[in-house]
C-alpha cells in the first residue's frame, strides 16, 4: 500500500469527531430509512412476465444466456453473501464492506424459484410497485418459505421498522417478524435494464410477514448493480436532493450551472471513479475501528491526526495520506474569506492508489474496462469541492440541494466551445457534440473541467435551459480530436507527482 506526503501551507488542531450523542435530534450517521451500521440482510425475488396475450410485448425478443426463461439468472449467488464472511464475496456485500470500512455488512439470500406472472392474470404491467405486489401475492401461492441457503423468515429480520429519518435505529426483531428489506428484480417487465426504484413500506404480506423497505429493478441484460447499490444508499442518505457524483439529472435543483459528475455513492450512470468519497463516508460516520478524529490522516511519525483544516485558524503541517479507499485516510481544507451570506465551501483531497494497488475492484473508472479508448485511473490525489451541506446533526439535515460536490481535476478549467458535430467511437458509438478546449481560454474560476456537464445556448434564446448540457466525449483540441471519453475519468484527472501537482487557492 502506498502512502502520499502533502506539504500543506495550511497546525493541525485536534478535532474529535461529530458526536451523535442525542436521542432527540437527527443525526445523519443514523441514517435515513435504514441504519448504516451493523448487519442487514435482504431478501431477493427474481421475477419474470409471461405475456401469453400479446407476446409482441415482450420486451426481451430473444433469450438472454445470463437469464433463461423460467430460471433463476446465472449471478443470483453473486450479488450477496448470505452469510459474513472475512472476506466478501458477493458483489453487493463486497462493495458495503470496502466503502464502509467494513462498519456495514450487507448480506442476502433469494427465494429458491423464479416467480412467473402471467399478463393474463395482472391488470397493471406498466406499474412497476405494482408489479411488486404482484410478485409478493404469487410467490406466497408457491409453498413454503424456501431460499436457495435455507435461511428462514427471522434470518431476515435484524432491525425493528418503524425507525425515524436520522434517529437511532433499534435492533433486534419485530414480533411478529417483519423483512428488513424486500427487493424484487425481474427479467423483462416494463423496468428496462438499469432502471428500479425503493422507498420505505412494503410490497405486501410475503408469507405473512411484511417488509420495512422496498425496491424493485430491472435485470433485462445482466445484474443490476449500479442502479441497486444507487437506489439501496438512498435508505442511507435521504431523497434526490443527495444526488451528487454522476448521479444526479436535470430535473433536480442543483448548486452548480453545469450538471456534475465524479463519484460517490449517489452516483450513477454519469460516475467516473466508482468508490464513495470522504464526503459520503464522513457524512455516515464510517471510519477505521478505533479512529479518534472525524476527518484524519496521520504525520510523518505514523500518528493519526485531524486533517479537517481551517486555513484561517493556522492550521498547517505536513500530512502523509495513505489510500483512501482501505484506509480511510482523506484531507479536508476550509476555504477562507467566504463571505457570511454565501454557503461555505471546503476543499476534499482523497489518494486513490486504484485496483491495481489496493484490490478493491470499485477503484476504477466507470468504463475503462473493454474500453481502451479510455486512459484508465492512476494512483494519484483527487479532489473535489463541497458546497453547503455540512449539517449533520438537527432537523434540517435531510435539506439543501442536489449537487453539492464539484469535482478539481488535474486537467484544470477551460472556457469550453462547441466545436461541432463528429462522429465518435468511446464508448457511445455515434455523431454528437464535440467541445473545443485551447489553451488560451484556461480559466480556473469559472470555467469547465472534464467531470461535469457544462451548458451552451444551444437554441439561441438568451437563456440556458435545463436540458442544454453537453458533455466532454471527444475533444478538439489544438486542432486534434481526441476520443476518450473524458467525462468518464481519465488519468489526466488526478494530480500525481509525474504530472500536475499543485493546487491553488486564490
């Protein structure tokens, strides 16, 4: 494992960690829906439609090897562990325990038969909560309570329902037993591949039981990964409004003109790297086991110490950050001379030593893999701005707006111009926008960097709509196209020792 030493002209002061030490105040280390801490296991229907009027609208045409008609997908035991182990296999249960640090455990078993609806038999197949219910009143017409580990009913029940939005959440059952979270993933009903939803309630009685929360997904072309572990983390952080790191859409009110990417567990479709951040983590209470300071690293000596730093309280030293993703390890600078009536903002730096280095298989950017258009993650220091949403503790915290993290890549900012339309091959084959980035128009106060969607007046009403967004795909750039997808990561974004590595505050 590989470690960074900072120089910082910024004393580090010591600084305990927010304490949620109150019973009658929200704290966002509680979570929102769902705790973060401790053990949850879930229990996963696979589902399928069988459109016996009008086969025509099926929307899988021919049959996907990953999932045969009639039978559980090829990956049911490779989303979830159904048991702890030291060290984590399935995919879902693997992620929680890298990101969390190991201070959440989520674990999950499935019902041993895929459950069938016929169209014949549902009046509602375009609602997908629907749908769900649907599934839950069937499953319960298909004999006893079997999952393919033959766990039973209180395997599934760790946490009481009924838990309060940043309240401590109480452990043990309920009497009667009630699911913890129910998840339903079908084959090919109106969720098309990549799409789901959750929410706190219950699909309805499964096996006499019902549920604490809810989500549903689709699997058409393969596991659902993304837009599960997506959804599941809103359980944890709250409503759209925690849309950040790629994650987020135009509809939502954002902090930012341009719409951003990055990364982090609110992330998405638009992610570049694929870990949380400090952010996400801090705003959990997830830290190494014994961890004395909220936000820490430690000195040249080996000793922890508080890296959330205020420039304005002399807080200086030199700090060695060791990989984020296994350690925990990150720096946080406050920004001077804000001024009152204006959100305060805060500098992030994480050391990503990638996949390569460090094992963890999120540490990569979103597409690299079968992409060789696109120059994979280095080792390096990345970095991101934070915006507001600094209250974790009192009965705001579950406000403000959606993108509140901008990412500062090593690549810098530049005033961006649409240089056209041209045909493009990175990931996305096809004609579309291609932004002009020269040299002479770097402006790192307000100019665009790679990670985010910036917006051009495209239809020439004075106004930049919502949906006037374009993204960093191929780049014109001294007059040479470059494909690579640079919205998506590229190792050009880090800051390294062998490329840029300053970073200044003016």
């Amino acid at each position: 494992m590989r470690s960074l030493l900072l120089l910082l002209l910024l004393f580090a002061a010591v600084r305990l960690p927010a304490q949620c030490d109150t019973t009658s105040l929200p704290c966002s280390e509680h979570g929102w829906q769902l705790s973060p801490h401790g053990m949850l296991r879930v229990l996963v229907i696979f589902a399928e439609i069988e459109y016996d009027q009008d086969p025509s609208q099926d929307p899988v045409k021919q049959a996907e090897p990953h999932w045969p008609k009639g039978q559980l997908p090829q990956w049911a035991d490779e989303l979830f562990d159904h048991q702890p182990l030291d060290r984590p296999k399935g995919r879902v249960t693997r992620y929680y325990h890298d990101m969390s640090l190991g201070n959440f455990t989520l674990l999950g078993d499935h019902l041993d038969r895929v459950i069938t609806l016929r169209e014949s038999e549902e009046r509602n197949l375009r609602s997908a909560t629907q749908l769900s219910a649907a599934t839950v009143a069937k499953a319960n017409t298909m004999g006893d309570f079997r999952t393919a580990h033959g766990l039973a009913i209180a395997d599934f029940d760790h946490w009481k329902d009924g838990g309060k939005a940043g309240l401590p959440k109480e452990a043990g059952p309920d009497t009667p037993h009630s699911f913890d979270h129910v998840m339903v993933i079908f084959r090919n009903s109106v969720l098309g591949h990549g799409q789901g939803s959750t929410d706190a309630g219950s699909p309805g009685q499964l096996f006499g039981h019902p549920s604490d929360t809810q989500s549903r997904f689709g699997g058409m072309y393969g596991m659902p990964f993304e837009i599960l572990q997506h959804e599941f983390n809103h359980l944890l952080f709250g409503g759209n409004n925690f849309h950040s790191g790629g994650g987020n859409a135009p509809q939502f009110t954002r902090y930012f003109i341009a719409q951003q990417g990055g990364w982090g567990m609110m992330g998405g479709a638009n992610s570049a790297l694929l870990t949380a951040n400090a952010w996400d983590r801090d705003r959990l209470g997830w830290r190494p086991e014994g961890a004395v300071h909220r936000i820490r690293a430690h000195d040249q000596q080996g000793r922890e110490v508080s890296t959330d730093l205020d420039p304005l309280a002399g807080d200086t030293g030199v700090f060695v950050l060791g990989d984020f993703v296994t350690t925990g390890d990150a720096l946080r600078i406050r920004l001077p001379f804000i001024p009152e009536d204006e959100f305060p903002q805060w500098i992030w730096l994480e050391n990503h030593q990638t996949r390569a280095r460090n094992g963890c298989i999120s540490d990569v950017f979103h597409y690299e893999e079968g992409n060789p258009c696109i120059q994979g993650a280095v080792p390096g220091i990345y970095a991101f701005l934070q915006v507001d949403r600094e209250n974790k503790v009192g009965k705001d915290i579950y406000g403000g707006h959606a993108d509140f993290l901008r990412p500062l890549v090593a690549s810098g900012h530049t005033d961006l111009y649409v240089a056209g339309e041209y045909e493009h091959t990175c990931t996305s084959p096809g004609k579309g926008t291609t932004l002009g980035r020269d040299k002479d128009l770097c402006n790192p106060l307000t100019g665009s960097q790679d990670l985010e969607l910036p917006r051009f007046n495209r239809n020439g009403d004075d106004r930049l709509g919502a949906r006037e967004l374009e993204m960093l795909n191929k780049e014109l750039r001294n007059g040479v196209i470059h494909d690579h997808a640079y919205f998506f990561g590229n190792a050009r974004q880090a800051f390294t020792l062998q490329g840029n590595h300053k970073l200044g505050m003016g």
